[in-house]
C-alpha cells in the first residue's frame, strides 16, 4: 500500500474554500471541488429568513430586532469562508418534542440575523465539520460580530493499481470513518461511498478511508490526516487488476456463451460467482482457480493475478492453458 499526500497551504486556502467566479473542473481545480461537495454538506437547502416571531414563550425574547454578524474561519488565523457554509439559529428552550426549535437559516458564507434580545444557539457547518455557539443579545446596545472557528480542512481521495495503473473512476469508492474503534470492534461511518477526485469537508482529525476497486475483494485500508486549513490529495495504491474470464476452444478463440462461472482462492474459498461468455471483475493479487460449467461439463485452471496487469484469462476447452500460464482445464462429466 502507498499514499501519496499533498499539501495545498493556506495561501492559496481562500480561493480553494470560497471559489472563483470562473467554472472549472475537479481535474483542473481541485479548489473548485472544495466549493461545490454539497452532496455530503449533510444540510437541508432551506430560505434565508432574517427576522422572525420566536417559536416558543420566552419572556426574555422581547424588544427591538438587533442586527447580528456571523463568519466563520477554517483556523483561527484565516480568513473568513464565503462559500459552503450552512448556518443555523435555535431556541434555548426545548421544544415539546425535547428538541430545541429551529428559528432561522442562511447558506452560503459570511451571514446576519435580525433577531429580539436574548440567548440563541448558532450553529455553522461546513461539509462534516461544524462549531456551535450560545450568543446573547443584548436589550441595550449592539452585539460584536461573532467569529466561530470550524477547524477543518479537507480531503480528496484516489487511487491506482500497480506502481501507477489509472483506475476508472467509476469503479473505485471510498468510505470515511472514525479513526477510533469501538467496544465491538467497529468504527463509526463518516462518509459512505465518496466519488474519486471529489473534496470531502472534515474536522481536523486522524480519519480511516477503506478504498474498493470493483465488488469482489480488492479492498485497502488506510490512515489519513486532515489539518485545518489545508487540502489533502491522497492516492492509494490498489495491489489488484482487471480480468476478463473466457472458456474457449483454442488460445484467443470466441468466448463460449452460456458458462457459469466461480472463482476460488488458493485455500478454497469462493469469491465470485457470475454467468456470461466474458465476465469482468477486479481480483486482488494472489492466486485462484477459475471454475467454468458449460452443458454440463465443468472445466477448471489456476491462474495468479498480478497487480496493475490487467489481463484475460482464458479456460480451454482441450484441457491446455494459454502460453506461460499456469493451467489445469480438465473437463469433468
């Protein structure tokens, strides 16, 4: 297994969080990635409502609408987020349900609230990472801007096969999940199934990324680490490759239809299962034997898998393997 990881530092941050006005693509830009992830923001899209009536009966909750100043910043020291961000006002006071009622939302970056004097709950979020805040606003007076601070940062995941094979995107995944491991042995689940080349807004921290290359086996497990206002770009390296399975009558011959297939690793276990003349699946390195049954018949040949070389891998129907290939293709009645 391999990682490569690049840090985009914070002079670049602004641009890469808020994004230009000029469109570009995730290839060309990672930064315009990082401005538009809102599949995972975990946010509901709603209006932006500046001034309303208080949900609940709070005698403190009278008087003169205050104007009040929202930003927010990936670090202490950075500058504020203009774009992604998912801000939210809440009650104190606990709803007939238990839970503390909404009052008020705004997307996007820096925001203002008009709302009567006293205590709210704000809330920003920002992809997965967020911070929360009481506030109090006051009868008299103004209220200072105020500046929360989501410590995060960001992650884009791929991956290769071999020392550097390109790996369709759309047949590797991602899954993000908490660095600690629980009583059962289990880790909580971030982020499921996160595209290639796509930015993922996290809280600083340690996270665990399981990578899949196609549905079988070919599964890595990786440690990676997030830092507040930067953009990590790691590449995983798959030790796996493509095969294509054929039972022929002679080497480079057409692909018998009807074939059921199974495929076993060298201890005898079953990892795949399909039927069709020439199906396609990812093996990660080893050794296996391919198991074909045709009209009855069942022909068998061990082969290896190699990481990054992708290959056919061809059952002949005469009991002989393809050149420089392990093979043992008996047919059985």
């Amino acid at each position: 297994m391999r990682i490569r990881t690049r840090i985009l530092l914070r002079t670049a941050l602004a641009t890469m969080l808020a994004g230009s006005a000029a469109e570009r693509t995730v290839a060309q830009d990672a930064t315009d990635a990082f401005k538009s992830f809102p599949s995972i923001s975990g946010s509901r899209k709603m209006p932006k409502l500046t001034s309303f009536n208080p949900l609940v009966s709070d005698p403190t909750q009278n008087g003169e609408l205050k104007d009040v100043k929202l930003e927010a910043l990936l670090t202490s020291d950075g500058e504020p987020v203009e774009s992604g961000l998912s801000w939210r006002v809440f009650s104190p006071i606990p709803g007939g349900d238990g839970k503390l009622p909404l009052l008020a939302t705004s997307e996007g970056g820096s925001t203002a609230f008009n709302l009567v004097p006293g205590e709210y709950f704000v809330n920003v979020a920002f992809g997965r990472a967020a911070a929360t805040r009481k506030i109090r606003v006051p009868e008299q007076g103004e209220l200072d801007k105020q500046v929360l601070v989501l410590d995060a940062g960001g992650v884009m995941l791929n991956a290769v096969s071999g020392s550097d094979v390109r790996i369709p995107p759309n047949e590797l995944s991602f899954s993000i999940f908490s660095s600690d491991v629980k009583e059962d042995g289990e880790r909580a689940l971030i982020v499921a199934d996160v595209k290639p080349n796509t930015v993922v807004r996290l809280g600083a921290g340690t996270y665990h990324v399981v990578s899949d290359y196609g549905a079988v086996n070919a599964v890595i497990r990786a440690d990676i680490q997030v830092e507040a206002g930067k953009l990590t770009e790691a590449t995983i390296q798959h030790r796996a490759a493509k095969l294509t399975l054929k039972l022929v009558s002679e080497p480079g011959g057409e692909a018998i239809a009807d074939t059921a297939w199974s495929i076993l690793t060298s201890s005898g276990d079953v990892v795949s299962e399909s039927v069709g003349a020439f199906p396609t699946l990812v093996l990660a390195e080893g050794s296996y034997t391919a198991v074909a049954r045709n009209k009855d018949k069942i022909y068998q040949r061990d082969f290896a898998v190699k990481a990054g070389v992708n290959t056919d891998v061809e059952v002949l129907l005469n009991g002989s393997g393809a050149p420089g290939e392990t093979a043992n293709a008996d047919a059985l009645d």
